[in-house]
C-alpha cells in the first residue's frame, strides 16, 4: 500500500505534463497546415539586451550581452496588407547569441520574398517557420519520466500484494 501513495501524486503530476505537451505539439502541427501566401521581408535586425549577472561568491557584477533575431513583413491575403513580425513560436522573443540571432536574421534579408503561414481564422496571426515545440518537448520528457515512474511503483504495489 505504501507504494501506491508513493505511486499516485508521480501519476497525478505526469498526466497533466504530457497533455499539455500533447497540446503543444497539435498547435505545432496546426500551424504547419495553414494555408500559405507570399510576402516580402521589410526589415530583419538584431535587438542586443545585456543582463547583469551577480556572482553569489564575490557579489561582483558582469553583463552580458543577448541577441533577439527581429523580422519585419508584409503579406497580403484577400487584398488586405498585413504585417508580421513572428518568425516562428520557437524564435519570437528568444535572447541567443550573437552568432546565433545572426544565422536567423541572414535568412531574410531586407526585400527577400518569403513564404507567409497564416491563420485562416485570424489573418493577423501569422509565421515564417513551423517548429517543435522546446517547451513541449521538456513537459514530454518530464511528464513521460513521472507517469512510467508512478505506473511502475503503482503496479509494483498491485503485484506484490
């Protein structure tokens, strides 16, 4: 009996983890099936932020410096213009490095004609690039580990008894 309350809250912590995971990787999977239309790169930059990072030790301050990979589009659907600005749910926002943010923004160069995915529900709601989830990714693996843990000790218990 023991092992089964030891069992449960790893079941009870796992379920919900891999259904948000599953959640995650159908929004991905969605959006590769938008429709797509053609547009054209206005502006890629990259957005450098710095961070002050304070060693626990010493209590000495350092900076150091981030990278967001930026594009700017137009993309035109039913004769209305639209502006985007997403390049994909994995890059938007990301901080990276230098090199890094660089490779992203050396994609589409200024006046570069790119292929748009959009949301047929929401025009405004648009992409780039179709990507993985990271986030689901790390819930999957986490998730899997709980439930195949807590299943493990609950039917250990079952068939031991």
């Amino acid at each position: 009996m023991p092992l089964v309350l030891v069992g449960l809250p790893f079941l009870l912590c796992g379920v919900p983890m891999l259904w948000l995971a599953t959640r995650a990787f159908a929004r991905d999977r969605a959006i590769a099936r938008w429709p797509r239309t053609a547009g054209t790169v206005v502006r890629s930059w990259l957005e450098k932020s710095s961070s002050r990072v304070t060693d626990k030790n010493t209590g000495l301050h350092s900076y150091s410096d981030y990278y967001t990979a930026k594009v700017n589009y137009t993309y035109a659907i039913a004769g209305e213009i639209f502006d985007g600005t997403s390049i994909s749910l994995a890059h938007d926002g990301v901080r990276t490095s230098h090199d890094s943010a660089k490779r992203i923004v050396d994609r589409y160069p200024a006046g570069a004609k790119v292929e748009v995915l959009h949301d047929p529900a929401d025009p405004k709601s648009a992409h780039l690039e179709t990507s993985r989830s990271v986030g689901g990714i790390i819930l999957f693996a986490f998730g899997l580990v709980l439930f195949v843990l807590g299943a493990g000790l609950v039917l250990l218990a079952l068939f031991s008894s």
